[in-house]
C-alpha cells in the first residue's frame, strides 16, 4: 500500500527472447537440447527484463518467469509423480463458436510455443524434489534486482495455486481428488515459503478459482464450481501458515487467451469464496471487455481493511496501448469501489507469456503497455492523493 502514489506492478510473465522460447519448445516436443544453453539464455533473460521493468517505470517487478516454460508446466521438473500426458479440454465458449475454434487451433498450430493444452498427469507420489532449482531462480533474479539497487519499491515471484495443478496436470495416482490436493500443496509449501524467505513478495497463481467453472465444472452447478473454490482456498490458506498475509497476493482470473469468453462465471457468483483467502492482496483482470464492468463488486462485497486490490489496467490480449487517461479511469473506479485510493495497485489482466511463446503481443507493445500504466498511475496519485 502507498499513501502518496499508485504503486504499478503486473501479472509475472513478460515475453522471452526468440531463442529461449525455441528451446522451450523443442524440449517440450520430447527433443534433447543443450541445457546449459538454455541456463545461459534463461539467466541473460531475466536479466534483460529486470531492466525493462526499470525502464518502464514498474515499482513492483519479477523476474518474468524466464527460467520456466510455462507458469505451471515446470513444477514437473521440481516435483516427483509426474509422467506422460492427457488432451486438456478446452473452453465450453468454444462449442458455440465452431469457425473461431478452428481458426484458434490453426493459429495455435502454427506457433513455435510449449503449450498448456496436452499437460502431465500425476502418476506416483507428488513430493518437491528439487529446491535447488528454485534456489537458483531466486538468486538469478536476486542478482539482476541488485543491478538497479533502491530502484524498486519490491519485487515478487509467482507460484502456482494447487488447484490449477490439480486441474491441469491430472490424477491418476491419489484415491481421491482431495489427497492430490493437499499432496500439490505440501509440495508448493516451498516454493512459497522459499519465496518470503528471500524477502520477496508471494504471488499465488490461480486462474482454477475463475477459469475453471468453463472447463472442468462446465456441466456442473455453479454450487459445486464454488464449493471446489473454497476447497483450493483452504488448502492454500493451510499452507500459508507460516507466511505473513501482507506478502501474498492472489492472481485469479478467467484464461488468458483471446476467445469470446461469454461463459466465464460472474466475479459476484465467487467472490466471497475467493476472498476467504488469507492475503494480503487480490490480483483481478478489470481491463478486458468482459470483465471490465464487475470492479463494482467490491462495492458489496468488499475487502477487508488490511487488504488492497491490484486492479488489472492493461489487457495483455490486445495490441492496443491503453491511453494513460483510460488506465487513470480504471484505477478511478477500483478507488471509487473499494473506497480507498491507498489500497488500490496498477496491474496487468494476466501474464504477457504465460506458456512460453504463446503470448499475442511482441516485446516493444508490452514495455509500451507498462510505461503507459506508469503514466497513467502517476495521473492517478495526482488526483485522487
């Protein structure tokens, strides 16, 4: 929180160079490539993004994410019982849009990408095997923080939500559902702790908590997707035991990709489950055409006193560059409902490149974006401080 200006940071991927997005894949087509090259390539990346975040403006960075291939898919090579793979279903939007759905899958095609969409399953024990490895992704992006020393106001590294795990990657090991859960959960444990250990900000990825009403819950009633959100939220809040509350915030949103998405669930039919997590702060995508309008939530449904909101300002599917009056609006409206323009952050829906190569906009657009969001913030502590 800040009393004198609107603090701007974004959902945690930002684009990877070309060639580090070709290794990421040729690997995830099952071929052997030179590892140590991709360690150098990774390693130069999040460098190179630390910097453009300092040139944007951003007062809360990360390290992009440069070290994974994507924002869930690595935890296969931090954790045992993973193996083979399973189509993943897309959106039920997708039924009633046949012509895009295919145009879609042409496009995705012809990507050089690691895609989300043919995922591990989960078939022995989940157990976090490799803290080395996180170890190390947290000392490359310590090392590029400490190039810009006092630059930034904090920084933050992302972790996945059990639940998107437990959806995406899926079981066919635990007897039930809810052992694979808390077996994901003990295993992110530490990730997350690893994370406030080194003095940086948790952010919990969970697009389950909205995304997953139109995939996995599609036919099911809302009751049931909401009962399935309390459940991932519980077993987070088991896990953040340990953790201070004002150094976690909650990313939640509803896919990010560019489809019609007219079956996502109202943020209103969730909200009061998704706020039952014990954190700091909440992550929600406000700049895109569907869900734009549903800021006013928190008019009824409000945060508690201690919590703030990062309030998603810039769509991350769309070539445009928001106008810094139009990022000042929205941040207008997320102080207007929540009541309190010292708990309100600047943010991005999602992700630039959540799945590595996947993102829609090129590099130049993105650093464009976040300077924009810079202006538009500081119009925002202009008026409304």
């Amino acid at each position: 929180m800040s009393t004198h200006h609107i603090l701007t940071s974004h959902a945690g991927s930002l684009p990877r160079p070309a060639r580090l997005v070709e290794l990421y894949a040729r690997r995830a087509q099952g071929e052997t490539i030179d590892e140590a090259e991709l360690e150098r390539e990774a390693i130069a990346a999040t460098h190179w993004v630390v910097d453009q975040q300092h040139k944007a403006g951003i007062d809360i960075p990360s390290d992009g994410e440069q070290v994974r291939e994507a924002f869930f898919l690595y935890v296969q090579r931090r954790m045992s019982g993973f193996g083979g793979s399973w189509e993943r279903p897309g959106g039920r939007e997708l039924a009633a849009y046949p012509e895009f759905a295919e145009a879609r899958r042409q496009a995705m095609a012809a990507k050089v990408a690691v895609s989300n969409f043919a995922p591990p399953t989960a078939i022995g024990p989940v157990r976090y095997t490799s803290p080395e490895a996180n170890a190390a992704e947290i000392s490359t992006f310590k090392d590029a923080l400490s190039q810009h020393e006092g630059a930034f106001a904090d920084a933050f590294m992302t972790a996945p939500s059990p639940g998107i795990v437990a959806m995406a990657m899926r079981n066919a090991y635990y007897d039930t559902f809810d052992e694979y859960l808390t077996a994901l959960a003990d295993a992110l444990r530490v990730e997350y702790e690893a994370a406030i250990e080194a003095g940086l900000i948790l952010q919990i990825d969970a697009p389950d908590l909205a995304l997953e009403r139109h995939i996995s819950f599609a036919e099911q009633p809302v009751s049931e997707f909401v009962d399935f959100v309390r459940k991932v939220v519980a077993q987070i809040n088991r896990v953040l035991e340990n953790i201070p509350r004002d150094r976690v915030r909650l990313h939640v949103c509803w896919g990010n990709y560019e489809s019609p998405h007219d079956q996502d669930v109202p943020l209103r039919d969730i909200a009061e489950a998704i706020l039952e997590a014990d954190v700091g702060a909440f992550m929600m995508p406000f700049a895109n055409p569907r869900h734009q309008h549903e800021i006013k939530v928190f008019r009824d449904i409000p945060l508690a006193s201690d919590q703030s909101l990062l309030v998603g300002v810039v769509d991350t599917q769309t070539n445009f560059v928001e106008h810094p009056e139009v990022i000042f609006d929205r941040l207008e409206q997320a102080a207007e409902a929540i009541g309190d323009p010292a708990r309100v952050m600047a943010g991005t829906d999602c992700g630039f490149d959540t799945s590595a190569g996947m993102g829609r906009l090129t590099s130049d657009v993105v650093w464009a974006k976040l300077r924009a969001m810079r202006a538009g913030a500081d119009l925002a502590a202009k008026r409304l401080f």
